[in-house]
C-alpha cells in the first residue's frame, strides 16, 4: 500500500510542478523560470504514472508486457492515466 501512496504523491508534486511552471512562465514576461521545472514536474507524473499502472498490474497478477496497453486501452483507470498523460504534453 505505501507504494502506491508513493506514486500518488509523484502525481501530486509533478501536476503541481508543472501547473506551477506554467502559470509562471504565463505571468513573467521574460520567460522564467525555464524549462527545468516543467520537464521534472512532467517527468514525475509519468514516473508516478507508470508506477500506479505497474503496481495495479502487478496486484492483479498480470505481468507480461501485452497486458499494459491492454490494461491502459481497455479500462476506466488505464484511460485515466493516459488522459492524464496527454494533459501532461499539452501543458508542455
């Protein structure tokens, strides 16, 4: 179980990394703070991401690698994390 809080808390610190880069790099004008918080807050939701979809898998007794985009194609919480996946590029 704290595994999985692990990953939600990577999901947590980067949406709030990567909102927060964002919003900054809207309201200075000259462009700060760069691309580095961007890019770490982009890299722990994926991170946090693929960990949630690997743990959940693993419980499940699913471990061979067809049944990820299985897993991700064909169920209400694999569609979640690739929505949140692709929210995560459009930020970018």
């Amino acid at each position: 179980m704290s595994l999985l809080l692990l990953a939600k808390w990577l999901i947590y610190l980067g949406a709030a990394l990567l909102v927060g880069g964002v919003a900054a790099r809207s309201w200075r004008p000259d462009g700060q703070p760069g691309m580095r918080p961007l890019a770490l807050g982009a890299g722990l939701l994926l991170a946090g991401s693929a960990a949630q979809v690997l743990l959940t898998l693993h419980a499940l007794g699913y471990l061979t690698l067809p049944d990820v985009p299985a897993y991700l194609q064909q169920t209400v919480p694999g569609r979640a994390v690739l929505t949140l996946l692709l929210g995560t590029a459009l930020l970018l």
